[in-house]
C-alpha cells in the first residue's frame, strides 16, 4: 500500500485526511503545536489532530518543522507520498526530496492566482466571482509548483470565508483522491505561468480594521472575508465594535462615511465610501456577544439618530 505522510492544520485538512487514510497507509501526521484559545485561554488540539489520533495515527507538531527532531524522523519513514493541505509551515527541500514519489499540495485557489495564506479571504476581498482548488506539486518556492488539477467553485455574496472553506475542503478531498492514481502512476504537472501570479498574504491585524470610507460593496467584502474567525471591526460610539454582517444597499447619500442616514426600530442604515450606504445586521461590542442590530438599537445604541456620525473615519 502506498505510504504517505500527512501534513494540514485546520478544518479544511480534516475530510482530506479521512479520505487519504481509508485508501492509503498514513505513516504519520503533522499539524501545528496545540495553541491556548478562548477567554480562559486553554491548550486546544487542531481539528486534524483530533482528527488523526481519532484515526489511531502518529502525530507530530513541531513549533518549528526545520531542523527538528520530528523532522528527521519523518525523513527517515521514507514515505511514497508527502500530502499537505493547510498546513501552515514551510517544508523543507530535504523534506520534499524525501518522498519516493513526490509531495502533493491541496491549495485553496485557481493558482497561479492567489499563492500564500490566505487565498480564500482574497477571493471574496477582490469580489471575484469564482475560486477554487489545485493540486499542485511541492516546490521550495511557496505554492509554485505545477499544477495536476483544478476544480472551480462560483462565489455568491451569500458566502463568506467560512463557507467557502467547507465547499473548497470537500472539493480538495474529491480532487485529490480523483488523481492521485495517476500522480502515483506518474502523471507530471504542468508548469504556472508566473505572468499571472498573485498572491494573498496572511491578514493583517491592522487588515481587521475595516475602512468605513470604502463603498459598501467592497465593505461588506472584507466583513465576509474576515468571517467567521476573526471578524473585521470600526470604532463606533467611541468603542470598537466587531460587525459581522452588513447588507449593501442600492441607495445613495450625501452624508460622509460612518453617519446614520436611516434609523428605525430594527434597522440601522449607514453612509460608506463613494456616497453608498448598507444596513448593520450584526455587531458585536467589545467584552459582549454578538448582536442582531435591533437589540442593539434597543440597548447601547438607543440614543443613536439620523444624522449622527456613529463610526468614525480612522
């Protein structure tokens, strides 16, 4: 049976991984160091260790791959196949020339377009209207290998990052196991035309801060693609608050970015960039829950009237 050594960190990794193990001999997986998370700030395993050691499978996490010792012992298990998907660290070449056969990426994007972190929160930030999966060969240079297979997948205003990560991990999984016969076989990848590189590195903290004076459309793009892990805030009524949802709308103001050009019961309306507007749906104040807008309105917000300027221009 072929061998293989798996490599991924977040949900995405997870039904790639189950999908390999069925078929395949999975020597070992990496995934990165158990991280304190929440308010209480306690050690959480990955999704994909929960994953493997629900497998029966070894787990290795490494708080640095290069010249560790989990690395030579993955060197040393001499795998067939080294099969990654969001794993989050780079591999070294000694590493990728390890496997007997080759190292295999599941990559979130149409590559060339969008090589780095963060590929699928640049898909919905630029408004695109489709994106997708590759499999792509490892390579030292970062998602520059060549290419086996894409699949696309259309993107609707509906989505958001995190439900783009589910189709694209289900997509992966089905992609991959689809052609890793014939990459076994030894099928050769076409090359990237390097013309039409882009890339998406990871986001920014300082990218959380979303732009009150872009236009609504573009706005409501970064609240979809900072969803649902991070979420993108504003500084209203002098306090940061998260927006989770906003709606654009197809009017126009001539108020400055961050006023309130309608507010009622149950709605709260919103000048952005360029003289358009959008409706808050969801917010979350700091040190409290997330909120639909009306028990907002109802709450803290219940002194907020047209014409204010509640979300200042940073």
């Amino acid at each position: 049976m072929t061998s293989v050594i798996f490599m991924g960190t977040p949900q995405f990794a997870v039904p790639i991984l189950e999908a390999v193990a069925k078929d395949y001999q999975v020597l070992a997986v990496f995934t990165q160091p158990d991280r304190p998370v929440g308010r209480k700030q306690q050690l959480a395993q990955s999704p994909v260790k929960q994953t493997a050691l629900k497998l029966g499978i070894k787990v290795l996490q490494p708080e640095k791959l290069s010249g560790s010792p989990e690395l030579a012992e993955a060197i040393a298990l001499a795998p067939d196949l080294i099969i990654t998907a969001a794993y989050g660290q780079f591999l070294p070449t000694k590493f990728l020339n390890a496997a007997k056969i080759t190292a295999v990426n599941v990559h979130g994007s149409l590559l060339p377009k969008y090589r780095g972190g963060a590929p699928i929160q640049y898909s919905i930030i630029n408004g695109d209207a489709e994106t997708g999966v590759t499999l792509i060969q490892m390579v030292k240079k970062m998602d520059a290998g060549g290419m086996w297979a894409q699949a696309a997948l259309p993107l609707t205003r509906a989505d958001d990052t995190g439900t783009v990560f589910a189709k694209l991990s289900l997509m992966g999984r089905d992609l991959l196991m689809a052609h890793l016969p014939s990459i076994i076989a030894g099928a050769q990848p076409t090359p990237q035309d390097e013309e039409q590189v882009k890339f998406s590195p990871t986001i920014s903290k300082d990218q959380e801060h979303l732009a009150i004076t872009l236009p609504a459309a573009k706005l409501d793009n970064w609240v979809r693609a900072l969803r649902p892990a991070v979420g993108g805030w504003v500084t209203l009524l002098g306090e940061r608050v998260k927006l989770w949802a906003i709606t654009p709308l197809d009017g126009t103001t001539q108020q400055a970015p961050g006023t309130v050009v309608e507010r009622t019961k149950k709605r709260l309306v919103v000048a952005a960039g360029s003289g358009t507007t959008f409706a808050i749906n969801e917010l979350q104040p700091a040190g409290k829950g997330k909120q639909p807008i009306a028990a907002f309105l109802n709450g803290a917000g219940r002194s907020i009237k047209e014409g204010d300027q509640i979300i200042a221009e940073d």
